[in-house]
C-alpha cells in the first residue's frame, strides 16, 4: 500500500490510473478502522483495480469541540488492517493541505436535508461533511465512491452534494457491520467503558423491536415504545424517527414506502447513531 501525504501526488496517482483505463474506488474515513470501514475496503476492491482510503478527522464537521479532541485515533493498526484487506494507497493529509485557505465557510444548499435529524442536532455538521468530501474528490476524482448505511443520513447528503456539484462519482452504499450482539460497528465505541458497552446494544434492540412490530402496531406506539426502552437503558435520546425514504417523519405507513427507524442517543458523554429499515 502507498501513503500519500501530498495532494498533487495523490491526484497525479489517480489521475494516471484513469489514463491506464483503470477504475478507482474511494473510502473516506476519519480513522479508528473496524470492520465496517474494511468491508467497504473490500467492497470497492471487488469492483475496482485501485482502492484508496483517506484518514482526515475533520475538524468542520464537528459542532463539539471535545467529540473533536476526543475522537480516537489508531493509525498503526489502521495501515494494519488495509493492508491485509487489499487498500491500494491511503492519503493522510493535514489539515492545511485540505484547507489552504482556512476553513472558509461554503454554503452547500442541503436544504430539508440539513434541518432534521443530525442536522437539527448538530448545526452545521454536514456542512463540514460536504466541505471535506467536496474537497476529497476534487484530490481523489475517483470513479467510485463507497459509504455505509450506517449513516443514512450522511449517504443522503453527499448523494445531494454529488448531484448539485454533478461530481462524476458514483456512490454506493454498503451495509452496517455490527458487533455480534448487533451494536453497530463505530469508532466511538472505544470511548464506552465495559457497563456502557453492554447497555449501548439496546439501540440495535429497539430497532430490532420496531422492525419486528412493524405489521402489527401503530408508529406512534412503537416510537413511544422505543423511547421507553432507551431511556429505562439509561439513554439520553436527541431523537427516534420513523422515516420514510426522504427522512420525512411517518405517523403511519402507507402500505408502500420504505420506512427507516433511526436513532440518536447519548450514554453518558458518547453519542451512538444507528438505522434500520422497519418496513420489509
Ligand atoms: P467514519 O470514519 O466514521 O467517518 O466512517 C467512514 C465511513 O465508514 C462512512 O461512510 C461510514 O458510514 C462508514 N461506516 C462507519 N461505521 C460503519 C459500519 N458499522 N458499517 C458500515 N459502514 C460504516
């Protein structure tokens, strides 16, 4: 695997790789791998000759500044694990070579997108989301570009950026990886100490239970329900959502549309999200 500090070396790479009629895939990550930033690895690596992960913890798209001095950061293990999982080259910038300029504010017109859910909560988050990416393949054009579901709501956002910006990427979505008792992978799980840890599973219950009485309840009730069984599991919930494909709140289902259950919530000073769809 190549490690590229630069940005003109890392263009050049990718630049030559096209001119040789390659496919690139991109991971952009902030780090802290687990086997769900891997498994996106692989996914790009079974339909593209070239495959670059980025490291950046963005400072932009963090609205509290000690998420951001806490977030963990692993690096040796991290070229550990692309290596062995096939990663072509990683791109480590610093934070000057991603913003020459400072971190001069762009205003991306995210629109409904941006003021619910994560973007209610965390004012101007996906803001710096679509500021760093914007940036990210501007350096790394790459032919695709892989995401995980984990963060639907981010996978929305940056599939809007892609079409405003007519960014010639195509995203793709790879599924939550979960830890065998089903919390969903995050680098913030290592921030959990072992009773928090145990208790941060219910989040994957409650969508499990949402899911599994989805036929037979009103919305209103599971989403009551959910946010008795999070809180009796020592939760601090910004929110528990049933949406449809547009992040539109539903009261009730229509039959048809897919409904996604998403979830916010903080065990002491950590933050966890998840999602799953209820509806099939
Ligand atoms: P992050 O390093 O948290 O910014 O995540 C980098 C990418 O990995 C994002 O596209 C995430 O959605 C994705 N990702 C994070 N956790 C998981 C997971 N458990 N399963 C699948 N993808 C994930």
């Amino acid at each position: 695997m190549i490690i590229f500090h630069q940005t003109a070396a890392i263009s050049n790479y990718v630049e030559n790789q096209h001119r040789n009629g390659l496919h690139t895939g991109f991971v952009p990550t902030m780090g802290a791998l687990h086997e769900g930033h891997i498994s996106l690895i692989r996914q790009s690596g079974e339909a593209n000759n070239i495959t670059i992960c980025s490291i950046f913890v963005n400072p932009t798209q963090f609205n509290n500044p000690a998420d951001f001095a806490n977030y963990p950061s692993t690096l040796e293990k991290d070229i550990d694990l692309l290596e062995a999982s096939g990663c072509s080259a990683l791109f480590l910038p610093n934070t000057s070579s991603i913003y020459p300029d400072g971190y001069k504010t762009i205003h991306y017109p995210l629109g409904y997108l941006d003021s619910v859910l994560e973007g209610s909560f965390r004012p101007g988050h996906f803001q710096g989301v679509c500021q760093v990416v914007d940036r990210l393949l501007q350096i790394i054009p790459a032919t695709n570009l892989y995401l995980g579901q984990k963060d639907f709501q981010q996978c929305m956002v940056i599939r809007a950026l892609i079409d405003y910006k007519k960014i010639p990427v195509k995203l793709h979505i790879g599924a939550t990886i979960r830890e065998s008792d089903g919390l969903a992978m995050s680098s913030r799980n290592m921030r959990l100490n072992a009773e928090e840890r145990q208790r941060a599973v219910q989040i994957y219950r409650t969508l499990t239970f949402i899911r599994d009485h989805f036929h037979t309840h009103k919305l209103k009730d599971l989403q009551e329900q959910a946010i008795i069984q999070l809180k009796q599991a020592g939760f601090k919930i910004d929110y528990v959502s049933l949406c449809n494909d547009k992040l539109e709140a539903q009261e009730r289902w229509d039959g048809e549309s897919i409904v996604q259950a998403l979830i916010a919530a903080y065990l002491n000073e950590v933050r966890l999200i998840d999602n799953m769809c209820v509806s099939n």
